[in-house]
C-alpha cells in the first residue's frame, strides 16, 4: 500500500469511533466536535493546502450574505469556477496540491452548493 492509501485507511479508521462518541453527544457537542475534528482531519492530510477550501467557503460565505435571493446560482458558479481554478494549478506553475486536498475539495463544492441552495 502507498503511503497515501495508509493515511486514508487511518483517517477511516478514526472516524469509526468518532462516529459512535457523537452518535450519544447533546446536538452543541456534535455540531462543534465535528467541526474540530473534520477541521484538524483536513490541516493533517492536507497541510497548508487547507486554505483553498478557506478561500472556498469564504467566498460562498459572502455570496450568501450579500445575495440570499440569487444565492444558489452564483454559489454554483463560484464553486465550480474556483474548482476549475484549483483543477489547473499546475498549468499555472503553482504547486500542486494533493490527492486529499483534491477529495476535500470535490466533496465542499458539492456540500456548498447543496448549502446556497437550502438557503435560496
């Protein structure tokens, strides 16, 4: 196994029992124990590529805040298109970021949009 299948093979196996611990927790425990742990899973198997899901959120953030009614679509447009900004960092001669930044990524644009959507 690669070392990078070892690291997804752990961060399964943490989340097992996380899992059960917030399955029995009051809703302020899962909503902010969870936030801490996704938080702390994604700085570990990411490092400082952690800051373009920041810059992704952020930015979905504030098109929610200044355009609740037309939210979803420029949500939408937004994702993707820092996606696609994401996708072509090596073209660009920025650093490629890894394969667990590239998971986060996909899986937050999908949850983001979702997210604009319930919103609108």
């Amino acid at each position: 196994m690669t070392p990078e299948e070892w690291t997804y093979l752990m961060v399964l196996l943490i989340s097992i029992p996380v899992g059960f611990l917030f399955k029995k927790a009051g809703p302020g425990l899962k909503r902010w124990g969870a936030a801490a742990v996704g938080l702390g899973l994604t700085l570990f198997t990411c490092g400082p590529h952690s800051l373009h899901s920041l810059i992704t959120i952020l930015g979905t953030w504030a098109l929610i805040q200044a355009q609740p009614c037309s939210c979803h679509a420029l949500a939408l447009a937004w994702t993707f298109s820092y996606l696609l900004f994401f996708r072509a960092l090596s073209l660009l001669g920025l650093p490629t970021p890894t394969p667990f930044t590239n998971a986060v990524q996909l899986l937050l644009t999908l949850k983001l949009v979702s997210l604009a959507s319930e919103v609108q």
